[in-house]
C-alpha cells in the first residue's frame, strides 16, 4: 500500500478487494504543493513567482470476478501545478480519465496474460507505471513526459493492449485511435491508428532492462504544430524508440531511459529529437531519502536543454510524503535561475473503500 493518511471515512481493511474473487476498491492520492519561480513572472503569466495547487488522483478498480476487472484512473489538478504549466496559459481545474478499461487476466505457474480494452496510458517508455506523486520521488517528471506538446503524453487514449508474461520476460503490444505524442478524444476528428509495444527482461532480481517503441500519425487539423500547404495527417506518422533500465539493491534504487523521436513533415523539415534522463533515490533511515534525476533533451527544430533536480523526501508517517526539491533548467533560453524551480510538496495516499466478496 503507498504512503497514505488514514481518515475516518476510510472503511476497514479485511480482505483486499483485489485479493478476493470479486469486489471493489478504491485508491486516492492527493498531492499538494507550493511553488516559486521566475517563469510564473514571464509571459504568457506575467504573474507573481509563487503558485500553488493540487493534484487528486483516484484508482477504482471493480472485480467482476477471478478473471474480469474494471478499472481506472482519473486526474484531477489545478492549473498550475505540473512544472510544464507553469509557462502556459490558464488557470482553474481540469480533470482527465487517464485509464478506464476492461481486462481479462490468467494466471498460471511461469507466467500470466492480460487483455484490456478502452482507454489506456501508451505502452511506450517506463516512467507511466511511476507518475503517481507517491511514486514518484521527485517532484516534476522527465523531459519527454508530461501533458502538453511533449512526446509522450501522460493523458490516456482508446485502445486494445496485451500482457504476457513469462518466467523473466514480460511483453505488451497496443493499439489505440491516436498517437502517445497528441492523444485525441474517441470523439475527435483526425484519428488513425497507432502501435506501441515493448519487451523487458529481468535479469536478476532487482535488476530489469527492456526496450519499446510506437509508429503512426500523430497530427490534426487544429493542432499547433500542424502547418499551411501541409499533407493530410494520416500520411505524416511519427516513430519512436526507447529503452529503458531499473535497478535495486538495499537502500539504492535507480532509474533510466533513453528515447529517440521523429516526426514526420512535408512543407518543414522532419523533426528528431533525443532525451533521456538518469534518476537516483538513497533511503538515508525509514523516514528520509535523497532522490536526483538529470536529463537532456536535444532536437533539430528547437534548442536543447538539460534539466537537474534535487529533492529531500520525508515521511512523518506511514500514510504521507513531504518533499523538498529544487529543479535547474539549464540552456540557452533560459538566463540565469530563470528556469529554476523551488517546490515543496505534501502526498497523502488512502483507500477510501474496501469491499470484497470470495
């Protein structure tokens, strides 16, 4: 169970609902946070360099029975509050369904699969199966990640996906409406069909590498990057590749990934861009870590930029996460601390209800 803050609605904890044959149970993580910087004083801001906001995430997770499962995530967060936002436009709260989807699982000795259907996170890259705040034990996300104009969207998209599992190797292959670099509504114009898909070995315990990928069009008409003269969206298809690394031991636990992207145009040239970053987290004692992520990203459209945060997590209990981080965006856009960030941010994490039946 993740760090959470028990709460007098909370119901008592028997038998976990996913445990059981069937049930239903719900998971919530709120993130808070408090932050300053000079780009909230740049346009389009144009504000005062502190901000602060919320983040609220909720897992539902209904079980039909041994094989059949509903689930979910929703996100729901004020604007700012995702470091990338904090130079763009807008405030007030959005709420996105990251996943809801059906899925069949079986279990045997050696190995599982899994088959879902309906809204889903792309299968490409690592960092997704971390972006909770009370998993990730930093602050902000990796450089290629994130809500707006980046290459791998944090948002959902509909789609078919399949797990296997087999003694140390675990593959996934999808198919949705959009692509991981501009997801679109099932009720959106300009949607074409996309894969990813990707394979990782465990080559000891603690100590897993794999490797993903995803191929298809990826713009609409009304997106901004899309431009006069340009060939229709569905002959204009982006790749990309990744590879990625996880390693514990004791009290290190580490982190990385490699991605390279192209997206393709006719009247501008193609767009290639490169990132990766390496993420480090050490438990000092049952209540502090120090955790530290430096990335990159490098590209033939725009000026590359690397990026550098620190952070000082700390549990007061078993149910919250404070965390202390400082952020460094380093490039020649950015003039001095002008890109740097000082945020601090509260996690409370509880199952608000519990039900069960064998």
């Amino acid at each position: 169970m993740k760090p959470a803050l028990y709460l007098a609605c909370v119901l008592p904890m028997g038998v976990l609902a996913q445990d059981a044959d069937s049930g239903f149970d719900l998971r919530t993580s709120i993130g808070t946070g408090a932050f300053y910087t000079p780009q909230l004083t740049a346009p389009p801001r144009d504000g005062t360099p502190v901000a602060a906001g919320f983040r609220l995430m909720l897992y539902p997770t209904w079980k039909l029975s041994k094989h059949w499962t509903v689930s979910g995530a929703v996100d729901t967060h004020s604007r700012p509050y995702a470091y990338e936002e904090f130079s763009t436009q807008g405030y007030g709260v959005k709420t996105n369904v990251l996943q809801a989807y059906l899925s069949y699982s079986q279990v045997w000795n050696g190995g599982s699969v899994m088959v879902r259907m309906g809204q889903l996170s792309t299968a490409f890259g690592s960092f997704l199966l971390r972006y909770d705040d009370a998993d990730n034990p930093l602050i902000d996300v990796p450089i290629a990640y994130g809500y707006y104009y980046d290459p791998v969207s944090i948002l959902g998209h509909a789609g078919a996906q399949a797990d296997v599992n087999v003694g140390k190797l675990d593959m996934r292959a999808q198919f949705t409406s959009s692509s991981p670099a501009n997801p679109r509504g099932i009720f959106d114009r300009d949607q074409y069909g996309n894969w990813a898909g990707g394979a990782g070995y465990t080559i000891r315990q603690g100590l897993r590498v794999g490797v993903s990928s995803f191929h298809g069009p990826y713009l609409d008409r009304q997106y901004e990057f899309f431009f006069p003269g340009e060939a229709p969206p569905r002959d204009l298809p982006a790749t990309a590749l990744g590879a990625d690394a996880q390693w514990g031991r004791g009290p290190w636990n580490a982190y990385g990934e490699w991605q390279w992207f192209q997206f393709d145009y006719h009247v501008v040239p193609t767009v290639r861009e490169r990132t990766g970053y390496g993420e480090v987290r050490r438990v000092l004692t049952p209540r502090w870590y120090l955790a530290a992520r430096l990335g990159y990203i490098r590209a033939n459209a725009f000026t590359g930029y690397n990026e550098y945060e620190f952070v000082a997590g700390f549990r007061p209990d078993r149910y919250q996460l404070v965390k202390i981080g400082y952020e460094i965006q380093q490039g020649p856009q950015f003039q001095g601390a002008q890109g740097n960030t000082l945020g601090v941010q509260l996690v409370t994490s509880f199952r608000a209800i519990s039900i069960a039946r064998d």
